[in-house]
C-alpha cells in the first residue's frame, strides 16, 4: 500500500508539473502571438503610442498630474533626409544590409567591452531599438533580451527597412517628454521635420543616447565632437 501510495503520489506530481508546464508554454505562445498580431498591424497603421511612451509619462504625472507628452506622426516623406542619414549613420551604419542584428558590430563591442572590463559599448540595431521601444520594459534581463530578439525578428520580416526607420523616428525620445522627429525638430529649433538642416539633424542623433541631458539644442564639446562625426559620415549613409 505504502509503495502504490507513493507511485499514484508522484504520478499526481508529474500531472501537476507537465499541466503548469504546459500552461507556461501556452501563456508564452499567446504573447508572442500578441506581439505579432501588433507588428502586423503596425505595418499598415500608425501606433497610437509605445510602451517606452507610457512609462515616460507615469514617471512625469507621478511629479505633475498634468503632464502630457509631445508627439506628432508624421509620415516617411515629410521627415527630412538629413535627420534619416543622421540617424542611421550614428545609430546603425548597416540598416540596410542586416537582417535586425548587427553581428561584426556586436563582436566589435564585446571585444571592446572585455578591454575594458565594464560595458562601454553597445550594438544594438535600430530594429532592436524599435523592438524595444515599441513593446518592452527597460529591464536588463536575459528573458528581455530573448524577448526583444523575437521582436526584431518579427519587425525585420514583416516591414520593410523604410518602414522600421519611418517607425524609429516616430517614436524615438528625444528630450524630457519629446518623441518623435516632428516634436523633436518643433521643440529643439522651431522648425517641422522636414526642414531640419544637416547640422540640425546630426545634432538630434548626436544626443539620441542621453536626449533629456540636452535642452533645446545645447552643445558640449562631447556633443560638438560627436556632431562633427556624424556630418563627415552622412553622405555614405544608406537610407531606404
């Protein structure tokens, strides 16, 4: 009895383990297949915000109940080509030629990385920033970063490169509450998107990393240097 008591225990056991298990598996499913129905979806249709949006704005309404974001679409075409070179060359340089990952890049930032003893370079694509930006917390987990790799891997195969790049700069920060290139340009130089010089806009690239450091187009020698790299690298950029 003891022994047969013990089986039907660890059979129940199994039942319970292989039930959760499978729960999680189906949970998982679900997600993806959410973020997916979104992609689709977002292919045709503009986002009416992002996740990154959402919590930038918590945090600003736990300060000021009334606070509200600046945003505008705008569409691929009235977005300056200068702001679409600017960002690519600082952010991306092979955009075009990648499939959502960057792998010489990253190999070169974790050569450097491992130098240095410390995280001092990232490779993230700009298709790996809109994963991000459009559906994730800005947790530094492995399970956030396999969840943001299936992301881009969504993104890369169901929208063109002019598509990711019209939605990056949509929706990328650009200042304390400021997203996207039309509220970007309006607020930093009091001109819309598509009439960003190329000074204008490789300053905007310049400061994509740490855009709330930056008020209404303030430089830094840091920030002089960086624009200056960009300008030399924009004409050999490749844009969709």
């Amino acid at each position: 009895m003891g022994r047969a008591k013990r089986f039907r225990g660890l059979v129940f056991a199994w039942k319970l383990f292989s039930y959760g298990l499978g729960a999680v598996v189906l949970l998982a499913v679900a997600l993806q297949l959410w973020f997916f129905a979104h992609v689709l979806y977002w292919n045709r249709f503009e986002p009416p915000s992002s996740a990154f949006m959402e919590r930038r704005l918590d945090e600003l309404r736990a300060k000021n109940p009334a606070a509200r974001l600046r945003h505008q679409w705008v569409p691929y075409e009235r977005i300056s080509s200068h702001l679409k070179r600017a960002v690519v060359a600082a952010e991306d340089a092979r955009f075009l030629d990648h499939e959502g990952f960057d792998w010489e890049a990253i190999q070169k930032a974790m050569a450097r990385n491992e130098r240095r003893g410390r995280i001092v370079a990232g490779a993230s694509t700009i298709s790996q920033q809109l994963a991000k930006n459009l559906f994730l917390s800005s947790s530094r987990s492995w399970l956030r970063k396999g969840e943001e790799a299936l992301i881009t891997w969504m993104l890369e195969t169901s929208m063109s490169k002019r598509r990711i790049l019209e939605l990056y700069l949509n929706f990328a920060e650009w200042g304390d509450g400021v997203f996207g290139a039309e509220a970007a340009a309006r607020h930093h130089f009091g001109v819309p998107a598509s009439a960003l010089s190329a000074e204008q806009a490789a300053w905007l690239a310049a400061i994509l990393p740490s855009p709330r450091r930056y008020e209404r187009g303030r430089v830094t020698a840091y920030i002089d240097g960086r624009v200056g790299t960009i300008l030399a690298r924009m004409p050999a950029a490749q844009i969709p």
